[in-house]
C-alpha cells in the first residue's frame, strides 16, 4: 500500500497540472483565450501500469486572475487519498509564449512553456525529482486547452526499478 501511495502521489501532481507564472502582459486575444477556461471541470480516468489498473478522479475550478491570467486549483482522488496542485496559466508577451508554473502538496512543482496552434495550447513539462518515499521520479506531463476541452497526459517513470505509469485524463465542464 505505500508503494501504492508514493506512486499515487507522483500520478496525481502530474495529472492535475501545469499553473504561478512570471509577470504577463497578455493582448485582448491571448485574454480571452485563457478565459474560455474558467469554470470547474472534471476528469477520470484509469491508472496504467504498476500493480493494476486503478481508477482515478479529479476536479479543477479555474479562476479570473490578475493581469489576463487564469487562476486553477485542482484535487484528484486517487487510491484514498486526495492529492491538490494550484498555479496560474498566463500569456508572458515579452516571450510570445505562455508559462504555467504548479505547486502541490506533494512535494512537486513545475514551470512549462505553452505554444498555441491555431485554438490549442498545449504544455509540455519534464521533471526529474524524488517523492516523498525517496523515489527518483521522472515526470512527464502534457496539458492541451483545445476549445471547451481541457486534457491531461501524463506518463511516471520510476527510475530505481523502472516501472512506468501513464494516464490520459479529458476533463469537462
């Protein structure tokens, strides 16, 4: 079960998210872009890989922030425990890009750069890092905003035995 648990703490940081990024100044497009994702979203899915597969939920409330930036907190339950990330999505101007950067109560966090083809955003993030078992874990995630659509796809790779866990989690409002 504490196998379980660590695994399920690296899956769950991973799957929620993206988000506190550096200062924006975001044009009326890049605002109104980020804006068609305010609102709670939810999302499930299966866990592949490891001991079997475990099914999993999640819930995201995205929010208006400051200076044409979104705002998101998110919690999944995953093998009875409730894992959280929150962070902030904005358009950095002087970059032409935008950056999500997340916490987590796990322990985790991130910054990923987003580029936008035509109505998607899509955000690619690779960590290496130790849970909170002492695990060296590398962590890739990618977040695509595609019109009403939020989908997360996530894949940990646990480097001391490498046993590799993956998911692709389609959030809805």
């Amino acid at each position: 079960m504490a196998k379980n648990i660590g695994k399920a703490v690296a899956v769950a940081v991973t799957m929620l998210g993206l988000g506190g990024a550096a200062p924006a100044s975001a044009g009326p497009t890049e605002q109104a872009l980020l804006a068609n994702y305010i609102g709670n979203w939810r999302g499930e899915s299966v866990l592949q890989g490891g001991d079997s597969p475990e099914p999993f939920r999640c819930r995201l409330s995205v929010s208006s922030g400051n200076q044409g930036k979104i705002n998101y907190t998110g919690r999944c339950a995953l093998i009875n425990m409730n894992l959280s990330v929150s962070g902030t999505i904005a358009f950095v101007e002087a970059r032409g890009h935008y950056e999500a950067v997340m916490t987590s109560n796990a322990g985790f966090s991130g910054t990923a750069v987003g580029q936008q083809r035509g109505n998607q955003i899509g955000f690619d993030l690779v960590e290496r890092q130790r849970d909170r078992g002492g695990n060296d874990v590398q962590i890739g995630s990618r977040l695509f905003l595609i019109g009403d659509q939020i989908t997360v796809e996530f894949q940990v790779e646990f480097n001391n035995s490498g046993e590799l866990l993956t998911a692709s989690v389609p959030f809805s409002r």
